[in-house]
C-alpha cells in the first residue's frame, strides 16, 4: 500500500499519478468496470450528477480534481480559479460512498512536470468554431490533459456535461483519433431552479447577477419554440434582439449550428440535428449554455 496517499474524512485522494496507476493497476485490478469523471474543482450538483451517473454505470469511480493550466488562454481567468480541495472533497463525499472512489488530485509538476505546455491537436474542424475561435488554443489544452488522465487511469467509461456540448463532441472525437476504449457519456445539463446551467463561475455572480441570469435559459427555451416556425436567421435576430433590451448582459455569441459537425448553418433541413450555443457575459463572468432545436 502506498505510503503518500491521503485520507481526508475516508476519501482517498492520490496526489501522485504513478501511485495513482499503481493503486488502479494493483489494489483495483479485480473491479470490474472503472467510470471517471474529470473536473477542475469548485465542485456544484451538476459535477455530482456527474459521478452519480458514473458510480450507477460503473463498479468504481475516479474523479480528477486538477486546473488545467494549459486550457486557459487568459492567465487572470486561470488565476481568479476558485480552489478549495477540503470543500470539494467534503462535497464528494456528502453524496457519494467514499469506498467507491478515488481522488486523483495533483499538483501542475505531477501533469507536466516544469513545462506546461499543450500538444497541438486536431479535432476534424469541430475546434474551430465558438470556443476554439474565441478562446485560442482552449481545446489542446482540454486535449492534452485529457489524454494524459485517460492513458493513466484506463476507464471503460468517462462522463462529460453537455453544458460544455463542443468539449462533449471534441472528447469523442479524441478518443476515436487516439483509438482509446473508452466510451464517451454526456449527460444532460443540471440547472439551477429558476434555469441558470450550473457552473463553478456562477459563484462569481452576485444575487441579484445570479437571479437575473435565469433570462439565459428562459431566451433559449423561447428561441427553441421560435425555431420551429421561423428561419435560422429570423431565430438568431430574436436572440440578439432580447438581449439588446438588457444592457447588463453582453452577448458573445448566439449561433445555431449542426449537432455533429458544429458548424454554423444558415438553411434548414429536414432530419438535421441542430442546437443553439450561447455565451453572454454578466458582471464580468462569462457565462456559456446551449439548448436542442427541434424543427
Ligand atoms: O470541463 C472541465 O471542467 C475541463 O475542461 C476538464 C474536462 C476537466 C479538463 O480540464
């Protein structure tokens, strides 16, 4: 058994990713099926959906708990990263059976030893628009860190939201360029009451930031009736055109693209999956969501 894992409240949390490979490849090599959820912390009910779909498909979880530096392409959104492994680990372990999981927990020298630096990667196109346009490099980033936890920890299953849709399509495609037997889970978006997608940045809202940022989720669900009946332009000019009315909120981008290539597309067709993708900033916290266009 290993010397420098710690318990903190019976969770196990590994700090090592060697000790980490070890403890799966030897204490756990009988467990029949291994899920994983990877995160960066400041943990929500959203994450927790995550490892409870996790833990009800699988026989043992591991969830990474690690900031990836390397995904930031704005070094003051890596810094102002909410950080609290105790509350987090706290958190885990109000909702799931700590003998079920491990925590893998690492410093930036356990990942990248002194060079955190991204490996360039292709994802067929679907990196180059929205996120992978506005935030230069984010998704080699994603890749990098991603390739690394699935080459150590091997799960047969890893469970991504869809409040991050092109990260859940880009995950999928890294996994068939890599040739990993890994199966790829998305998982519907947790929300709060009134609608706002749960996210670590909504901690950085005030209140009444975080009461009036429901009118994200309520703009989606109209633009989704809309859709129905009107064109991919006359919908894009509603969104734009609601926000317009609420000079608090700035809006980054509405843009209605397929569901599995994410390219933005100006004419309907029948039989297509389509989803509408937002980002709007409010008191400074860039906020991200999406909702499916049936038509
Ligand atoms: O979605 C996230 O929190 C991160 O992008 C991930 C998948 C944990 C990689 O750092």
């Amino acid at each position: 058994m290993f010397v420098d894992r710690l318990m903190l409240n019976t969770v196990m949390i590994i700090t090592s990713h060697n000790k980490l490979k070890n403890y799966l490849e030897t204490d756990l090599k009988n467990s029949i099926s291994l899920g994983f959820v990877p995160t960066m912390g400041a943990l929500h009910d959203g994450h927790i959906t995550l490892m409870q779909e996790a833990i009800s498909q699988c026989d043992f979880l591991v969830v990474s708990i690690f900031v990836n530096p390397t995904q930031f392409d704005n070094k003051s959104d890596l810094q102002k990263y909410p950080r609290n492994i105790t509350q987090d680990v706290e958190f885990i372990k109000q909702h799931i059976d700590p003998k079920k999981l491990v925590v893998y927990a690492p410093e930036t020298d356990d990942v990248y030893g002194n060079n955190p630096i991204a490996k360039k990667y292709g994802y067929d196109g679907l990196e180059q628009v929205m996120e992978g346009a506005n935030r230069l490099g984010h998704f080699d980033g994603v890749g990098t860190i991603l390739e690394f936890l699935f080459t150590i920890i091997k799960p047969d299953k890893a469970f991504f939201g869809e409040k991050d849709f092109q990260q859940l399509q880009i995950v999928k495609k890294l996994v068939e360029k890599l040739k990993l037997d890994i199966e790829i889970v998305g998982c519907p978006i947790k929300r709060e009451a009134h609608g706002l997608a749960m996210s670590s940045r909504n901690e950085r809202l005030t209140t009444d930031g975080r009461n009036k940022a429901a009118l994200i989720y309520e703009t989606l669900q109209k633009a989704a009736v809309y859709f129905k009946d009107h064109s991919i332009y006359k919908t894009q000019k509603f969104v734009e055109e609601t926000f317009l009315n609420y000079p608090e909120f700035n809006l980054e981008y509405f843009t209605i693209a397929s569901e599995e290539t994410l390219k933005p597309v100006k004419r309907k067709y029948k039989n297509h999956l389509y989803r509408g993708f937002i980002v709007v900033h409010l008191e400074g916290v860039r906020l991200i969501d999406n909702i499916a266009l049936p038509h």
